[in-house]
C-alpha cells in the first residue's frame, strides 16, 4: 500500500465479497438523520472491532503474557459462540447476497445487471461481519458507470460527513487488508 500526497486515502483499499445492496434516493436524509446513521455507523464499526480483537494478539513472545494458551482457547470458544449466533439472528433477516466489492475511504467499485443514472443518489447497506449482521448505512452518488458486455461496473463516492466515520473506515478497510494478507500468508505456506 502506497500513499501518495494528492490523495492520502488512495492507498487503503479492500477487495473482497461482501453482502451488499442499495437503493437510489431522491435526496439525501436531513443533517438529523445522517447524524444518527452517522452514530450508529460508528458504533457497528466499535463492535466489529471489539470482535477482531483476539486474546492472542499480544506480540511475537507468548511470554509477554501468561496463559496465553487458555485464552486463546476461551476467545475461540467465543468467537464460535459469537459466529453462531450471528448466523442464526442473519438467517431471521433478509441479508442481501455476497458482491465482488472494492472499498475505500472515498468510493465503492461493484458489478451490477442494471445501472441507476449517473449521479442518482444511492443508499447503500454493507453487511461487514455476518456475525454481527448490523449494516453500515452509507449514502453515496454515482460517478462512474463502465458498461461491459454482460453487466457494468458503478462506482459511488461515498458522503462521509465526519472526520471520525472517516478513521473508523480506514480502520476498517486496513484490518480486512492485513487480513487478507495473512490468509494468503497461511494459505501459501501450507
């Protein structure tokens, strides 16, 4: 990941599948509800990262912590629980299909069957963790639509009103980044 001057945000970029679905709006919500969508927002992205949080993650020397072992089976235990119950509360909710995605900070890139106009307003709903099936709720215009044969590719810059939505983002985008990584890691050397 490189960052370069004219667009410090450029560089974090999640690839991956994700259930995703939208509606386009006529305009957008009052500054009153983007403010709540905005706190809830925030709030889903606390939860997903209290989730991701491991009892393992303590560095490289297991004796920087004793017990390790155990919590590691503990926090295994609950993620399982947690995974569960998760899949159970989504299998109640009508969550939309999985997309070959690309987000960042600024932007979202997907294939659809049907393009809305180029600059409708959009809705968007991101399911980032089924095991805790709580969408983020973006709005969002689109400002590019690339017609291939069978689909086309919409890309949507997001509206990000604060500065702090922004962070959790790039926290977000680069914790699925480094994951990535790690499977591919795993994956390789198996």
């Amino acid at each position: 990941m490189t960052t370069t001057p004219e667009s410090p945000h450029s560089s974090l970029v999640f690839t991956g599948h994700l259930p995703l679905t939208w509606r386009e709006l006529p305009a957008l919500p009052d500054d009153a509800e983007l403010q709540r969508l905005e706190q809830t927002n925030l709030h889903i992205l606390h939860t997903l990262f209290a989730l991701d949080i491991h009892a393992g993650d303590y560095g490289e020397d297991p004796s920087a912590f004793t017990g390790a072992s155990e919590l590691k089976r503990l926090d295994f235990k609950v993620s399982l629980l947690l995974e569960m119950v998760g899949h159970l509360f989504a299998a109640q909710q009508a969550i939309p299909p999985e997309r070959l995605l690309t987000l960042t900070v600024t932007d979202l890139t997907w294939r659809v069957d049907a393009a809305p106009p180029l600059n409708a307003l959009l809705q968007l709903e991101l399911y980032c963790n089924l095991s805790y099936p709580h969408p983020l709720i973006l709005h969002a215009q689109v400002t590019e639509i690339a017609p291939s044969p069978t689909d086309f590719l919409l890309k949507a810059t997001t509206y990000l009103p604060s500065q702090a939505l922004q962070e959790d983002l790039e926290r977000y985008i680069f914790l699925r980044h480094r994951r990535t990584i790690a499977h591919r890691r795993t994956s390789n050397s198996r």
